[in-house]
C-alpha cells in the first residue's frame, strides 16, 4: 500500500510540474514575440529563453550590419545612423555633394600635387621626368635668359603652376639641354610635354602662335590646345 500511495503522489507530482512546464512554455513563447524575457520560468523556459536571446542578439547584430552598409554606400563611415529613418530624412541634395566630394578624395588622394616650378639641369632632366607617378604629366619649359620673350613668358610659370597643380611644370635653359645654337635662335621659347616618360607635344617657338606679349588666359588657352596642359 505504501508503494502505491508513493506512486499516486509521484504522478500527482509529475502532473503538477508539466501544468507548469506547459504554462511556461507559453509565457516563454510570448516573451519572444515581444522581445528578450527578464524572468525565466520552469527548465524548459530556461533553454528556451536562452535560445530565444541568442537569435534577439543575432537579429540585431544583422540590424546593426545593414545599418552599417548603408552607411558605408554613402560614406559616411563615421557617423552610423542609430535607425534607417535618419538616413531617409538626410537631405538628397547635400547627400549628392558629400558623396561627390568623398569620391574626389579617395580619387585624389593618389595624385601627387606640385604647385611650384622646378629648375632642371641636363644631369636630372631625364631623371625627373622617367621618375614622376604613373600618368603625370610634365609641362617642361625651354627657355634662355637673354631672349626677351623668353623672359617674359617665364614670368606665368609660377602662376601656371598653382593653377595645374597636377602637372609638374619644369623649366630648363637651352643650352643646359645642349640646344643647338640654330635652335637657340629660332624655336625659343618652346614648350614639350610628358606623360610615362614619353613626349605628348611639342611646341616650338610659341611666339609665332600667340605673339611676344600674350596675356595669361591667352597663353594658357594655347598650350591647352597646343596639349601641353592639360584641359
């Protein structure tokens, strides 16, 4: 008899315990719905809350994720957005300019900026223009000191270039790139242009195109079209 009565009160016992794992299992199964449990009830409930966490926490992490890559498109890599309604409320027209600006940026940041005119000798002529980054072009400038147009050209250099200053402008006497005295006389002043160490154009004697006293915009024009700047 003592066997049977501690049987009835196991089962009494197991049923207890299942009414409230079952209870539990529908508190748990509500929890998710709503969002991570604070109170776990009943063992079931445990793991079941555990794993329930477990995916709100990846859920999110892929949140932040997406977040992140939208934020990234734009670039705007150090500001992240806490939600995806501020990114839709960013203003189109400054979000085209700062993508714009971004993307200029990165491009240039490659690019070697010179802003100054470099005096070459025939010892570093060949070297400064085989040496120059990838696709720079080189605006050389061949000139002597006791031509007067010469002088006067010489004199837009430094302006030339600051306003280019992608392209490294160089200047040289003739007779330090062993010019011929013939050449000397009739083809100064003369501008040659590089671009990975090969000539791009030439132009000889500038004055028969643009006269002895061109103004800037004037010469500057000519040596566009003349492609020993570039546009």
């Amino acid at each position: 008899e003592d066997s049977d009565e501690e049987k009835q009160e196991e089962e009494e016992g197991y049923n207890v315990d299942k009414a409230k794992q079952d209870q539990a299992d529908r508190i748990s199964d509500k929890a998710y719905l709503n969002g991570p449990r604070k109170h776990n009830t009943g063992i079931k409930g445990v793991r079941e809350d555990a794993r329930m966490y477990q995916r709100y926490i990846l859920e999110k992490e892929q949140e932040n994720r997406d977040q992140l890559s939208k934020a990234a498109q734009r670039f705007i890599l150090d500001e992240v957005p806490e939600s995806d309604d501020s990114l839709e409320d960013e203003d189109e027209g400054w979000m085209t300019a700062y993508r714009q600006k971004r993307m200029m940026e990165m491009q240039e940041s490659a690019i070697p900026v010179f802003g100054g005119v470099r005096e070459l000798t025939e010892q570093d002529y060949c070297e400064t223009i085989d040496n120059v980054q990838p696709d720079t072009d080189v605006c050389v400038y061949i000139y002597e000191d006791h031509i007067p147009v010469c002088r006067r050209y010489k004199e837009y250099l430094s302006r030339i270039a600051l306003d280019f200053p992608r392209c490294l402008v160089c200047s040289i006497r003739a007779s330090q790139a062993k010019m011929s005295a013939n050449f000397i006389k009739r083809g100064l002043p003369t501008f040659i242009s590089y671009r990975n160490g090969d000539v791009k154009s030439t132009w000889v004697n500038i004055r028969d195109h643009v006269g002895d006293d061109a103004e800037y915009d004037v010469l500057v024009e000519a040596m566009q079209d003349n492609l020993v700047l570039p546009y």
